[in-house]
C-alpha cells in the first residue's frame, strides 16, 4: 500500500487559508510559554516558593508548556490551511497522543492537587508543605503514567483505520473519543470537586473552632487581668523592656524578693497564646525582649511545663491559616480550567453519542481553541492571586537577583 499525502493528491488552490488561525495562535504559543517557563522558574529559583503544592503546579505548567510546544504549533498549522491535514498521518497520530496525554495531564494534576490540599487541610500536622515527600513524587509520577495510558492506543495503532480520511487529523476511533473523554475529564472532576467541598467544610468548621477558641482566651485574659488588679500587682516591666522585673515590685510585696511563678507563667501563657495566633513571620520577628520579657528564669520554667502543648496547637494554627490563604487560588484555577475545557469534552461526546445532532467544524474548532486557552491563563491567575509569584514574576522579567 502506497502513503499518499494529501499535498500529493489535491491542489493547493483548494485551500481556504485562515489568517485568523495565525494571528490568535503565534501569540498565544508565546503566552503561554512565557508565563508557564516564569511560573517553573519562580518556584526553582525562589525559596519562598518551594513548597509541597508549588511543585503540583511545576507540574502543571509543564504540561501548559508541552501543550504549546508540541500540540499547538501543528494545530495553528492545521486551522490556518482551513482545517486541512497535509503531513503523514503518523505525525498526526503523534499530535493526537501528545494532546490527549497533555490534557489528561492537567486535570489529573488538578486532581493530585486537591488530593495534596485534601490532607494538609483534614491532617495538617502529619503535612509537611516545605518538603516535597515520597507521597506527593508518587502523586505527580502518577498523573504522568495514567496520561499516558490513556492516551498510548493513539500512538500504538488505533487511529490505522481503513479507509481513513488523510485530509482531517482526529480521533478515528469513536469509542476511544468517550473512553478517553471519561478518564480525562467526566471521572477526575467529580472527584476534584468533591474533595474540594470537603476541604471547605473542614475549613469553616476550624475557622468556627478558632473563634471559639480565641473568644475563650481573651475571657481567661480578661479575668486573669482583673484578678491581677484586684491583688493590687503593676505590670508596668511587661510594657516598658527596660525595667528589670525586680524594679517595679507590687505595693507590700517585700523588697528583694521575687514575682510569684504561677503569675509570671500566667501573662507569659497568654502572650504566648497571642503570639500562636499570628502568623509564622509575626511570631518569628517577636524576641523574648521585644515581648518585654528579658530572660528571666522564671519564663523558662514555665515553658518547660506547658510547652509541649502550646506548641502542637501553634503548629496546627499556622498550617491551617497556610492551608487557607492556598486555597484562595487553587478554585480559581479548577474554576478556570472546568469552564475551558467543559465545553470541548461536551461536545466531542455529544458529537459520538448524538448521530442526529449536528455539530459543525466551526464550533468544534471554537470548543478546542477555548481548551487552549486555559493553559495561558493559569500564570495570568498565579499573578492576580498570589503576591508571592507577582513579586518573583516582576523580578525575573526586570532581571533583577
């Protein structure tokens, strides 16, 4: 059997060529690999940055970057010759696996990131977000795996039908459109959306705790500062550092001798509380001396017999409000990505499922474009919602160490 290429066969005067293609498609190409090659860099070469979830969105932003590398550029192509096919049908079976693998890729990253928010939120403290774990390198290798099993009958033969229209590059196999359509898009989401609805229930139930909590702090505070007046006792060394807790000694307490302990561990557990509260660079900023407090040895002993506990509870606080501000932008970004690339999966289906219907190549063409799309705007997201990545993004491209 000789290979005949459509070039060999029709004329080029049969073309209908469309400048549009080309005018939207080069600048999207170069969109996307810029945001996605800043968002790599950001997280590499940024400290602050690396992070459990930051490494998921490496991920991503790889597949965005492959996508516009080896599927986009064969697409324009194509779109701008009016949807005509003119290369072998094996570089067309090629293009068909890269961009089920590349889409299954991002959903399934998507859905390894809800599972990897899934545990920080419900089991912060056995979460470690500034180390990247055998778990979430198993999550991430496994994303790549099943993309490209799903995605591997394309490049092993299955598109070799007979009679095969060589002038159209597709999906020949209408099964294979819905089984991969399944695990790429109609399996992942559900799930994706169910976690991220569980994740926000726990949320609002901590973020309900935490007011419970801070509500019965400040009444012990309150009342252990009205007990405190009541005995007549100044707190003044606790607000001016420069007195020495020997200096201003309550009236009638004698002279040369010092403060009781438990009311020394008692302010020292409510600043210590507060300092629980705020967040990691508050708390790390904080010396014992800028808390009024200069090494008296008293501190010590009450940190030795309360420590243990104010300390799980510090550690399960920052997490959560970590946790809370992350989740700021991951729906933003599964919002995005569903509204993109719904459309494109809904109507291949339908076109399958649905012999009467009828689904024309420009809306075929508009569903596809509108899944590309989404993998421009992820940075552009990142950039909006994250100050972090704004700040990083604004360096990188001013050159700036």
């Amino acid at each position: 059997m000789v290979n005949v290429t459509p070039a060999q066969t029709l004329g080029y005067h049969a073309v209908q060529y469309n400048v549009l293609a080309l005018v939207f498609g080069v600048p999207l190409i170069l969109i996307i690999i810029l945001g996605n090659v800043l968002v790599c860099l950001s997280v590499l070469t940024e400290r602050s940055l690396k992070t459990a979830t930051n490494y998921f969105i490496v991920s991503l932003a790889v597949a965005d970057l492959l996508l516009a590398v080896l599927v986009l550029p064969l697409y324009v192509y194509s779109e701008f010759l009016g949807g005509m096919w003119t290369l072998s049908t094996h570089i067309c079976d090629a293009l068909m696996t890269m961009d089920v693998m590349l889409c299954t890729a991002s959903i399934l990253n998507l859905c390894a990131i809800s599972v990897d928010r899934y545990i920080a939120v419900v089991v912060p403290l056995k979460y470690n977000r500034n180390q990247f774990s055998l778990r979430q390198l198993a999550l991430i290798s496994a994303t790549w795996v099943l993309s490209f099993g799903v995605a591997s009958p394309v490049i092993f033969g299955l598109n070799q039908v007979p009679g095969r229209n060589v002038t159209v590059c597709r999906l020949e196999d209408d099964s294979f459109v819905v089984y991969s359509s399944v695990c790429s898009f109609f399996l992942p989401c559900p799930i994706m959306l169910l976690l991220y609805y569980w994740m926000f229930r726990g949320l609002r139930r901590w973020s309900a705790s935490r007011r419970s909590n801070l509500l019965c702090r400040e009444r012990r505070f309150s009342l252990s500062l009205r007990g405190l007046r009541r005995h007549g006792r100044s707190k003044v060394k606790y607000l001016m550092p420069g007195l020495s807790p020997t200096t201003a000694e309550p009236p009638g307490h004698p002279p040369g001798l010092a403060m009781p302990n438990n009311d020394i561990d008692l302010v020292t557990t409510q600043m210590d509380s507060v300092s629980d509260m705020e967040g990691p660079e508050r708390s790390r900023q904080g010396s014992p001396k800028q808390n009024g407090v200069q090494g008296h040895g008293h501190r010590g002993s009450g940190r030795g017999h309360g420590g243990s506990g104010r300390g799980t509870h510090s550690k399960s606080s920052r997490v959560s409000g970590r946790e809370r501000k992350a989740m700021k932008v991951l729906p933003v970004v599964v919002g995005v990505f569903l509204a993109c690339w719904t459309p494109f999966f809904v109507v291949h289906v339908t076109k399958v499922l649905c012999v009467s219907c009828d689904i024309g190549p420009t809306l075929i063409s508009v569903v596809t474009w509108l899944g590309y799309v989404n993998s421009a705007v992820n940075p552009i997201i990142y950039t909006a919602f994250n100050t972090e990545f704004r700040n990083v993004f604004h360096k990188l491209l001013c050159c700036q160490t």
